[in-house]
C-alpha cells in the first residue's frame, strides 16, 4: 500500500525512557566480543586459577593444617589472600583488555567514526563512558568476579570463616580495589587508543607498559624507590591500603595510590584532548 493511503500517523510516546547513550555503547562492546568462541574460552582460561584456588580450599577443609602448610597463599581467604590471587590475574588483564580495548577509539578514528558518533545526542561524557564501561567490565570479569565467587564458596565450604568476612567485608574490599584499578587501566588503555593509529600498535604499547615490571626490578637492585615505575606493580601496591597483606619495597602503598588517581587524571586529561567530533583520520 502507497505511503499516502495510509494516511498520517502521529508521534506517540510509548512510555518508557530510552536508554542512556553510555549505555548503549557499553552494552554493545560488552555483547559483541561474546559472541566470539575463540574469546570465551580464553575468558573461561583466565578462571583456571579461580578453579584451582577453590579446589584448594576445599581439600584443606577435608584434609586440614597438612594442605594449608604446601598451599601457601592459595589457602588464604582473607583480603590479603584475595589480594595474592587478583596479583595472579595481572597476566589475564594484560591479555583481555588489549584484546578488548586497544582499537576501542582507534577503530572509530581509522573509519572516521567519531563524527557520526557525535553528530547523534551524544557528548564526549557519554562517549568515554560507554568506552570506559566496557574495558572496566572485562577487568572485573577477570578479577572481582572469580573474587566474589572465591568468597562465597570459601564461605560454604571452609571453616573459620565468618559470613561478615566473607560475604561482606571482603568483598567490598575488592570491590573498591577493584574499582579504583580497573578504572585506572581502562582510562589509560582509553587514552593510548586515542592516539594510536592502529590498533597492533596500542595493544604493543600496553604490554610495554607491563612490561616495566622487569626495569623497574633491574633499577631497584641500585634505588627501591624507584620500583615506582612499575606500571601494574603500583595497582597491586596500592591494594595493600585496601586488601592488607606486604607492600612493594621502597615504596608506600600511600604513593601508589597518588600515582593511580594521577594515571586516571591523566588518561582522562589525554581523552578530552584526542576525542574530537569534527576529527578526520586519513
């Protein structure tokens, strides 16, 4: 039937609210990568020491003292343990935000994408957002989540454990630890991909960024202090004010926090100056 025989049909409002612009964005790039089989098992791979420590767990509660004595840290389940594992997962956040996060910006500046993205009702705010939101889901799923899990079943299958410990306090430890750090390296993964021009090329500059574990190691054989170079070993650092447990010699856990909050300072200051509308990529 023609158009015009139809006749006129008015606007009328459905009743509910559209989603918020950030949330279309994040919920996109959270689905999409789910979608690839090859990227599930690598998430189901990062869960491996999630599974060992809770089979840990659970033979020292049948077997007793003798397992906890050769199970070191893995027995742990205080914060402090719980801190031991997150530093365990530092090489599955490597792995899965490069994956996730390196041609987030890039991809939309290689096919000029920025201006169609601003050219709708959105603002640089919805934008880092929706961005941010995806990278910092795909670190909890590597971290907080398995935590979380850890907590509970620690919870039902030990002894000694209290449900204030674990099925509160501790959680929302990690909850904050978390938050803090995968803010931090979402922000500053964000701001690489705003000024890369490939994304083979953000994703080497984030394991070089990891990389600066083994320099800061190598330098601080002649000055501790200067252990503070090391990208991920500040985020694990800082979790000693959060979580308990030792701190990074020659450097306060205090100082680590400064340099944490500074990095997402600094990664947001880059993506206010690299994300612009009218921006054309050759």
């Amino acid at each position: 039937m023609p158009v015009y025989e139809r006749g006129y049909r008015g606007w009328e409002d459905s009743g509910t609210r559209a989603a918020p612009a950030w949330w279309a964005i994040a919920r996109r790039g959270i689905l999409e990568p789910l979608k690839r089989r090859g990227f599930l098992f690598l998430l189901v791979v990062a869960w491996v020491p999630a599974i060992v420590k809770g089979g840990i767990l659970y033979f020292t509660y049948k077997m007793g003292e003798m397992t906890k004595l050769l199970g070191g840290d893995w027995t742990d389940i205080t914060a402090a343990g719980f801190r031991s594992f997150l530093e365990w997962q530092t090489p599955w956040v490597l792995i899965i935000l490069a994956i996730i996060g390196s041609g987030l910006i890039t991809k939309d500046r290689e096919e000029n994408g920025l201006a169609l993205y601003f050219a709708r009702p959105l603002g640089l705010r919805d934008y880092i957002l929706g961005k941010g939101l995806i990278t910092l889901f795909y670190y909890f799923a590597v971290t907080l989540f398995p935590v979380l899990a850890l907590c509970i079943f620690g919870y039902l299958s030990t002894q000694g454990a209290t449900g204030l410990q674990m099925l509160v306090a501790t959680p929302l430890r990690a909850l904050v630890y978390c938050t803090l750090a995968g803010t931090s390296f979402s922000l500053v993964l964000l701001a690489l991909s705003s000024m890369g021009t490939r994304t083979v090329f953000v994703a080497l500059w984030w394991v070089l960024l990891f990389a600066t574990e083994g320099l800061a190691e190598i330098m601080a054989m002649f000055r501790p202090e200067l252990r503070i170079l090391d990208f991920a070993g500040q985020h694990t650092n800082m979790g000693a004010l959060i979580l308990g447990g030792r701190s990074m010699t020659g450097v306060s856990p205090w100082v680590s926090l400064a340099v944490v909050l500074g990095l997402i300072a600094a990664g947001l200051a880059v993506l206010r100056a690299r994300v612009k509308p009218v921006e054309v990529v050759s």
